[in-house]
C-alpha cells in the first residue's frame, strides 16, 4: 500500500510534468503566432494600393453587371405578366 510520502512524491513529479508541459506549450503557441505575424506582415507587403483598387474596380463591375442581369430578368418577368393580363 502505498505512503503518504509517495503519494507526495508522485504528485510532485506530476505536478512537474505537468508544469513543464505547460511550458513548451506556451513556448510552441509563442513561436507560432509570432511566424503568423511574420506571414501576415510579408502578406501585406505584397499588396499595393494599386493592387486594392484594381480588385475592388473588378468586384464593382462584376456587381454593376449582375445588377443589370437582374434587372433585365424583372422586366422580362413584367412584360410576360403584361403580356398575359393583356395591359
């Protein structure tokens, strides 16, 4: 049956295994989220301004575009039910 003084002694190592867990934990989630601010800088070096513009100008096309699409869809859609209704 085991003591009071192993019990202790087991609970110590433990406790330390633990402890040190716990740190090279800490130390690995250091190490990673200083490498993804490293990737996250080296990201926005390689955006320009220009780079910004020119997508957001593609992105308003584009939506300018399905906008119209859209729109040509409803007056179809008016004209048929005119057509149907005979007004």
């Amino acid at each position: 049956m085991p003591t009071n003084d192993s019990f202790g002694d087991s609970t110590d190592r433990l406790a330390e295994r633990a402890s040190g867990a716990a740190a090279e934990l800490a130390d690995r989630a250091q190490n990673a989220a200083a490498d993804l601010a490293d990737m996250a800088k080296a990201f926005a070096d390689k955006i320009t301004p220009e780079d910004l513009q020119g997508t957001l100008e593609q992105v308003r096309a584009n939506l300018d575009h399905a906008a119209q699409d859209v729109l040509a869809a409803v007056n179809e859609i008016v004209t048929a039910l005119k057509n149907r209704t005979g007004k």
